[in-house]
C-alpha cells in the first residue's frame, strides 16, 4: 500500500459500530485513505449473532460474510469518491488490547470506533472497550455515539486549556475542517476554580493565530460556575457543534474532566462525536 491516511475502524456489527463505519468512510474519502474494517471474535458477540449451537468453524464463516458485506457496500459507496481501499480483517485476541497493537501494527492514524451506548453496570457513558480504547491509545481515537448518522460537520469544537501542543494539534483540526468548510470555535472554558482572566485569554489568542490559516475560527471563553465538562457540553449543545475535539496528554486538564465526569454526568458523548487527539 503506498501511504496513504490509514484509518482503522473496530466493528463488532452492532448499530452503532455501523455507524462508525459510515463516519470512517466518509472522513476517508475525504482523507484519500485506506480503510480496514476490523472484528476481534467475542463469544458473546457470536451468541447475540447466531441462533442456537453451530460449530466453531460455521461462526468464523459467518463473521467473514458479514465482514466482507460490509466491506463491499463501502467499496461501492465511497471507492469512487475518493476512498483509496477497504478491506476486513478478523483477528483473535483481548479486544482492546488487539485492537490496540493492530492500529500501532499498520501505522493507523485514526481509529472510528461506536460507542456501546450505557452499559448496564452504568460504568461508562461511553462504553468500557471505547472508553479504554481512548484511554489507551498512542493514535488520535474518533468515538461515534449510538444514533448518530454522518453528516459533513458545520461546526467543529476545539477545548483548548492552553498549552503548547494545541498549536500544532488545531492543525490537524485545520485539514478536517477544510475538507467539509466547517467552522471552526476554539473554546476555553473556565470553572470557578480556574478563572482566566481576559488578558491572558487574548494572550493566547494572539499566540495561536499564527498557526490557523483558516478564515472560519472562532475564539471563545467561557465561564461557567459549575465543572468545566458540563460548561462544555453546553457550550457544544448551544453552539450547534457537530464535533467535538480536544487534546489528550497524561494529567491534563481533559483527563481530569473525562475520568471525573465520565461516568456521572458527562452526557454529550450519547450525542456527539468526540474526536480525542493522542498526537499534537
């Protein structure tokens, strides 16, 4: 393969995980990229998907049909738009785990996974296998929620807490929005215990300029008197954000809302796209 974008997209052939895959092929035909639809066998997965006791054998025959169907409707849909290749790939292992040393494996630079929607133990919003696939990985990671058809994003939402890294990072979010005319808004948004004064706001406004050569951006501070999670998924409920995008480093200030308020109060990722940069 020559080297083109690659994008790797996780399935297990719930509602949701198809939904990814319409979200990864139409950001790889954008992208030009090759695309690889991926299932790790899951014995529960095959007891959803196969009624009554066939053999071993029978279950890897039916998985590779499935795949190869799903890899046949995005060959005709997106090859001629722009979409480099597709192919389906079953492997067997830990999910996560699998999932992870694949993408490093084939030099992904974007995994599309769904989100499982709320398990029934409430553990994640976002669902154990993505929430740890983000947790993670070294490759930027796209969670599509349950319910979420693609649409070309009109506006995408960049959380910013400041740091250096966000000046290369906003480029990555530059080339998606390019691709669709989005707009852009580059958000902060400061909690009681965090308040940014407006001085160091333009501060770093003036800083990051330079690096968006982009006409469509926003530049925006808010403050809010609750947790910065919640301010933000307002901010995106109220902006009309189609995606939201932030950088994730080790013991930022991301982290700290995503581990924080994942599993109580952050709802948007049921209704949003999350894009989470791992590399600036």
């Amino acid at each position: 393969m020559a080297n083109h974008f690659k994008i790797l997209c996780p399935t297990d052939f719930s509602e949701c995980s198809l939904n990814a895959i319409e979200y990864a092929a139409k950001l790889g035909e954008k992208y030009r990229a090759d695309l690889i639809l991926f299932h790790v066998p899951d014995k529960e997965d095959y007891q959803k998907l196969v009624v009554g006791e066939p053999s071993v054998s029978d279950q890897y025959a039916f998985i590779q049909k499935k795949l190869d169907n799903l890899v046949n409707t995005v060959v005709e849909e997106s090859l001629s738009k722009g979409l480099q290749s597709c192919r389906g790939l079953v492997k067997e292992g830990k999910t996560v785990s699998t999932i992870l040393s694949f993408a490093e494996e084939m030099q992904a630079d974007l995994i599309v996974m769904g989100t499982e929607g709320i398990n029934e133990f409430k553990q994640n919003y976002v669902g154990t296998r993505s929430s740890k696939v983000v947790e993670k990985s070294e490759i930027d990671v796209l969670i599509i929620p349950k319910r979420v058809f693609f649409k070309p994003p009109r506006k995408l939402v960049y959380a910013t807490d400041y740091m250096e890294e966000d000046k290369i990072a906003i480029q990555k979010v530059v080339e998606m929005a390019r691709f669709f005319d989005s707009e852009i808004d580059i958000v902060h948004v400061s909690s009681k215990e965090r308040a940014i004064d407006k001085g160091l706001h333009l501060t770093m406004v003036q800083e990051m300029e330079p690096f968006i050569k982009y006409q469509k951006v926003n530049y925006v501070l808010k403050s809010y008197r609750d947790e910065p999670g919640l301010g933000l998924e307002n901010y995106l409920i109220t902006a009309k954000g189609d995606l939201l995008v932030m950088l994730s480093k080790k013991k930022t200030w991301f982290e700290q809302i995503f581990t924080k308020n994942l599993s109580r109060k952050m709802s948007y990722f049921i209704n949003k796209p999350l894009l989470i940069l791992k590399r600036a």
